[in-house]
C-alpha cells in the first residue's frame, strides 16, 4: 500500500500499476489499521466497459493485510529497513530532543540510521566544525547536506539504493527537497518555512511511498514536532543507546538504572567522553520521563 487518504488506500501491485481500494469491512472492524509500506491481498477493481467510460471509475478492495518485518509508529509506516532522519542546520534550528525520540523508535525496531544534517549552505564553516565536534562520537552515519546546492546528493542516492527507507523529521527541514534532488521525476511539493515561526509549514500532507530509480523504494512523510515514548519501559532504554552495549554488563550494580549508582560504567564513559555526554543526557531525560522521577 503506497498511500492512504479519505478512507481510500492506492495498492501498487507487482508489476507497478496502481489501483484505488477500500478495505475489507472486516479488517477495518479489527482495528488493524492499513499502514503504507504493508503488503496487502487485494481485489483490483472490476475493468468492465462502464468502468472504462468513467475513466477508470470503481475501487478494489483490500482483503487481507500480510504479516510486518517491521513497523514505526510515528511516522506510521510498515516494512522499511532504514530510517533517514532529516534536520536542518538552520531554518528550523535541529531539534535534538526529537531526533533522539526518533532514534529510539528505530533502536525499537532494529532498523538501520542515518541521520542527513541539512541545508548546510546556511551555516559556516566555523559553526560546521562546532557542531561536528558536539556530536562526537555519534553512534550513527552522518551525512551533511544541500537539497539547494547538491551536496551530499550523490551519497544519499547511494544509500538508498536498493532498500526500502523513511524520510522522517521536523517540518520544513528539507525531506522532500532531498528526494527531489536525489530523484527530480518525484517532483514533490516543498514550501517555504515560515520567517516568524522559522518553522516549516507541513507541505507534505500525507504518508507516501515512491519508487526510486533503479530500485528501491522510500518513504515521504510530514514533517513533526512531537514523539511520545509509547510502548517503553525505563528498563528497556539503555539497550536502545547502541553506544552503551559495550558497558552495560561493566556497572557495579547488575541492575544498574546508569543514573546515580557507584561504580556505573556507562556514567563513567559519558564522563571521560567515550560516550557523547549528550547523548547521555538525553538518555538522563528520556529516563526521568519515562519513571516520572525529577532528580
Ligand atoms: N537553503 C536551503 N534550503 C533548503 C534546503 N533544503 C530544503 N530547503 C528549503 O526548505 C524549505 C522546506 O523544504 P521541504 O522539502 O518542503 O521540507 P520538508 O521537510 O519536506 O517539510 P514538510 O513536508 O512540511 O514536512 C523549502 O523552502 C526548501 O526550498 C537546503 O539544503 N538549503
Ligand atoms: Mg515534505
Ligand atoms: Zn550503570
């Protein structure tokens, strides 16, 4: 299923022709919502004569939804190996704390990252150097980026080839801007970011995947501003930090929480910088959240 809207699901069967459905009445009574990127068993519509003459009228319907290798949940999207998380440098300033939500939900679904950091053609060379040194070491591939002046392009091309990918991030940071620049025949529609919100204006308006040349498939989404930590118990977190694997059976205590215990591994790496102190700040956060706890 490649895009939904209006009660109304576009299948793309096999062969690449696209047909218009409805869901089966019982899939919908089940709640098993219909995400794009699902595999679905389908009934094209009928191509009688009457069908023809209105263009092509009458849906098909969706009879079955196929089992998931994999689901997120915000953006909702199912069967993709790679997340590709979109920020701008500037305009809209990055938004750590939600590229760290968004990270999570990838660690959830062991899919694979990259994190494109765009529009660098609005920073300077001085501040790229700053910011590269603050996410030192980074447990994910960064790729730094220009949709308006090309660069990275040929990169990005290169890792989405031949998988199946989401675009996820804020609004306005630039996710359809890459895929017009990586691919120009998608032509998708890209706005201007607000000047006095200096936030994006969400021009993307629904959940699509495209095909990409010469193969390979990705995933548009709208932008976002906000992600809970649903379905995460604070036990579960530190194993959602790929850089703290090699500590975690270091600490002191067994069931260390890496929050104010002696002898903790992984504080002590955050401290000496083998672990981002960023990112183990954010880890600091996500976890009073996640207990409720204030410290
Ligand atoms: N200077 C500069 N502007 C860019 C770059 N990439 C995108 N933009 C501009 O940023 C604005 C937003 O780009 P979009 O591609 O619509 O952003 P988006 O992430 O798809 O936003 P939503 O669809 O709202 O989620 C547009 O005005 C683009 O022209 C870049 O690398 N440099
Ligand atoms: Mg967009
Ligand atoms: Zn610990």
């Amino acid at each position: 299923m490649v895009k939904a809207a209006g009660g109304f699901f576009t299948v793309r069967d096999t062969e690449g022709r696209v047909h218009l459905c409805r869901a089966r009445g019982r899939l919908k009574k089940r709640g098993d919502s219909i995400l794009v990127g699902d595999r679905v068993k389908f009934q094209p519509p009928a191509t009688g004569e009457g069908a023809k003459t209105q263009g092509g009228a009458g849906t098909g319907v969706i009879e079955e939804l196929l089992p998931r290798r994999s689901v997120l949940l915000c953006p909702p999207v199912a069967n993709i190996e790679q997340v590709v998380l979109v920020m701008a440098l500037k305009k809209p300033a990055p938004d750590w704390h939600l590229a760290g939500r968004l990270l999570l939900q990838a660690e959830q679904q062991s899919l694979s990252v990259l994190c494109c950091l765009n529009k660098i053609d609005l920073v300077t060379a001085a501040e790229i150097e700053a910011l590269s040194g603050m996410l030192e070491p980074f447990p994910y591939p960064l790729l730094w980026s220009s949709a308006k002046e090309g660069v990275g392009i040929d990169r990005l091309r290169e890792k989405l080839r031949g998988r199946s990918s989401v675009f996820a991030g804020p609004s306005g940071a630039g996710k359809s801007s890459l895929l017009n620049a990586v691919q120009p025949g998608l032509s998708l529609k890209t706005g201007e970011v607000s000047e006095k919100a200096g936030r994006g204006r969400h021009t993307t308006r629904h959940v699509e995947l495209l095909a990409l040349e010469p193969d390979g498939f990705v995933v548009d989404t709208p932008g976002f501003f906000k992600l809970s930590l649903t379905g995460l118990v604070p036990e579960e977190l530190g194993a959602l930090f790929p850089e703290f694997a090699s500590y975690l059976g270091r600490c002191s205590f067994r069931n260390c929480n890496h929050i104010h215990e002696p002898g903790c591994a992984v504080r002590e790496a955050a401290a000496s910088g083998a672990i981002n102190p960023r990112r183990y700040e954010q880890y600091r956060l996500f976890w009073q959240e996640l207990t409720g706890k204030e410290r």
